[in-house]
C-alpha cells in the first residue's frame, strides 16, 4: 500500500526516489518474509547515501510483524525515533498491527493512545481502531475488543464502525462458539442504527 504512493509529505528530490525504488525491493522482502534480506537493501541504501524515510520505516515494521519478530520491530521503532523521522498513519498503523497481531496488545494500547494524546499530530483511522479489535479478538478478549469498538465510537463518532469492524466481531464470536451474540450483530448490521448492510465477509 505504501510503495506505489507518497512518501510522508517530503520533496520529490533525488532522495525520495531513491527511496520509493528501495522501497519496492523491501517490500518484495517483507511480502516473501525474507526480512534477512532487509539488511543488505539498508545497506545499499547507506552507500548511495540515502537516508530511510517514514516509508522504509513504515515497510520495515510491517515486514518484522509479520515475521512475528516483535524486537526488531521495537529496534525500528527507536531506530526511527533516533533519525527524527516522525511517523505517519501508515507507520502508526503497521506499528499497531506488528504488536497486535503478535499479542503484545498493551504496546498496541500505546502506540493508539500516542494517537489520541494531546500532542498527537496523527488521528487514527477507522483501520487503526480494528487492527486493535482483531488483535482481542484473535486473543479471545473479547470484552476488551467490544471496549475498543466503544471508545472508536467516542473518537470517530457514530458511523466510525464499519463494516470490517462487525465482521471481525462476528468470526471472533462464531469461533468462540457464541453464535447467538455473533446473530445479534449481524441483524444489527442491517438496522438504520449503522447505516450499515451486511456483506459477504459478514455473512
């Protein structure tokens, strides 16, 4: 997602580009989970003189989440900090999404409250709100993810819950064999209240 768009607001100078045509090998990297890969490409990276922006920070963490390699994604992290490269939705969302997918949900409660701070230059988004939800979910914490569906009422508002959102709710609960809560959803899907119509995930 992060390859083929802007690279966090920067000039489109020499650097940039450079960055956008690593950024492509990196992700190639993390999408075959060969992040052993990722040193030689920082290190090409260094010789041209081309320093990592938000992007490559941004593919680096999702590369070691999904390799489920929770301390190189914290080494990115305070590696990024270090650079004073300061990080956008996308960054903050692979950050969520590294820690929880990997269960580490109080460093996801962190990384999304740095969002909600009264310093936070970055909103989350409605995907910020269910990576987070996933993450209970697939921990079978099940009120907590019903408590991150509250609270992303309260900052997106009524309509912030889509229809991703119920769907995750909904396989959470039939795996955990709570088929009538996971029926009161998806009829609610259907009600004016969500402005909302079930589909075929949801189904």
């Amino acid at each position: 997602g992060r390859t083929g768009g802007r690279t966090g607001g920067r000039s489109s100078g020499g650097g940039d580009e450079r960055e956008r045509i690593a950024s492509i090998v990196l992700n190639a990297c993390a999408e075959a989970g060969r992040m052993d890969l990722s040193r030689d490409v920082l290190q090409a990276m260094r010789a041209g003189g081309v320093s990592p922006g938000d992007l490559t920070f941004c593919i680096l963490i999702k590369g070691h989440g999904r390799r489920g390699d929770v301390r190189r994604v914290r080494q990115t992290c305070e590696a990024m900090a270090r650079a004073n490269v300061t990080p956008d939705l996308a960054t903050l969302n692979a950050m969520l999404d590294a820690y929880a997918s990997n269960g580490r949900l109080v460093e996801a409660e962190e990384v999304l409250a740095s969002m909600l701070g009264p310093q936070a230059t970055v909103f989350p988004s409605a995907r910020s709100f269910n990576t987070l939800i996933k993450g209970y979910a697939k921990a079978g914490r099940m009120r907590q993810a019903f408590d991150v569906v509250r609270r992303m009422r309260e900052a997106l508002g009524p309509e912030g819950p889509n229809q991703v959102t119920y769907s995750t709710l909904i396989h959470a609960l039939v795996r955990a064999g709570e088929l009538r809560r996971a029926r009161q959803i998806l009829a609610w899907m259907g009600t004016a209240a969500t402005h909302l119509e079930p589909d075929v995930w949801a189904y």
